[in-house]
C-alpha cells in the first residue's frame, strides 16, 4: 500500500495549479496591503459584492481540495498522508510561532503574559487564529485560514471517501449543510466571520474536489459555455 501511494503521489506537477497558487498569492498580499493604507484609493479590497480576499481565499481552498483530490483521489495511506500535510504546515508555522512568542516574552517578562500557559495548547495545534474571535489564546501568526486549512485536511479522506462512494449525495449534503448555515446567520447564532466559517470554507473544498473528478468532462467546450450562463 505504502509503495502504491508514493507511486500515485508523485503523479506530474500540474502547471496551472502553480500558475494559480502564485497569483492568488499575490492577490493576497495586494489586499492585505489595501487593508493597512490610509489612502481612499484601496486596490484589490472591496468590490460591489464583497471583498477580494474572500475571493482569494475560496480559490486557494478550491486549490487544496483539487490538489489533493489529484494525488490521492485512487490510493490513500492515512499515516502517511497526515504526516506529509503535517510537514506542510507545522514545522514553519512553529518557526514562526517561537520567535514571536520569545520577543512577547521579553517584551512582558512573563512567560504567561496573555493567561494560563493552557492555551498554549491551541496554538500547538494550530488552531489559535481560527479560535481567537472565542476564546483568549496565544495568537501571533498564521491568521485563521490555517486552522481551517488543517481542520480540511482531517476531514479530506472522509470526504474523499463520499465522494468514491456517491458524489451526488455528498453534494446533497454540502448545499443542505451549507443553506441550513445560512439560515443560522439570519438568526445571528453564529459569532465567526461568514468567509471564515468552516462550511463555507468546507464547500469551497468540496467543489475543488469535485471540479477535479469532473476535469475531463469540464474540458468540454459545451459544458463550460453551459456553466459560464
């Protein structure tokens, strides 16, 4: 098994995913810089319907599901596939992590100087961004969209699994989880961010999944003209 998936895994570089990744980036880095000026004139922030980098950011989570939908849709060995998303998140976030951390500390001396040392815990896990707008933690890097991220990528070989097993129900379940959200928002239940909401974040997975189980037929210039109305 193991020797199957590294075979699969190591399946040709798609260009285009490259081409997306790195202009998404810079997409990004434009609208945070928009964020952060003073001036009236904020290029790449808002538009009539919302914000670029919600823009952004649904096609980097689009990214990530069709990625790895690509490399481990057929043979999927979980030890090894937690492990490699774990080498590409942890090790730098880490990095990043410690040295703010220690300046903090100098800064305060206190090694707690933002509460009990237990909420460390959400920080090792990579979740301190994503659960900073509830509970007091020790957030310093990474923003949300990484604990986002890594809740996905837990989630992918069950999701990878409904969509092998039945797609249209795995759909089915997607827009009702997504629509039932939706209604929770009009009732204000929900304090986390619309964008940063992981069933928005979740859909946003599944359809770059399912747009790569589907490229062949997508290709089809008739389909997409489809699509495009």
């Amino acid at each position: 098994m193991l020797s199957k998936v590294r075979k699969y895994s190591a399946k040709e570089n798609i260009a285009a995913f490259d081409f997306v990744r790195v202009f998404s980036a810079f997409g990004i880095i434009a609208f945070h810089f928009s964020c952060h000026t003073n001036s009236t004139y904020k290029p790449l922030f808002y538009f009539a319907n919302g914000d670029y980098g919600f823009v952004f950011v649904t096609v980097f989570l689009m990214l990530s599901g069709a990625v790895l939908y690509y490399q481990y849709a057929d043979n999927i060995c979980l030890r090894v596939f937690y492990y490699k998303r774990w080498k590409s998140i942890f090790p730098m976030f880490y990095i990043a992590f410690i040295y703010y951390y220690y300046q903090k500390v100098f800064e305060t001396s206190s090694w707690s100087y933002n509460g009990s040392l237990k909420a460390l815990l959400w920080s090792f896990l990579g979740m301190d961004g994503y659960l900073s707008y509830r509970v007091s933690n020790y957030f310093l890097v990474g923003e949300w969209y990484v604990g986002a991220i890594v809740i996905l990528y837990i989630l992918f070989p069950l999701l990878n699994q409904m969509c092998a097993k039945s797609y249209k129900l795995t759909v089915l379940l997607t827009i009702v989880l997504y629509f039932g959200m939706k209604g929770l928002y009009r009732l204000d239940m929900w304090k986390i961010a619309y964008h940063q909401n992981l069933v928005v974040c979740l859909v946003s997975f599944v359809a770059g999944m399912l747009v790569m189980k589907f490229r062949k037929i997508l290709k089809n210039r008739y389909v997409f003209l489809l699509l495009c109305f």
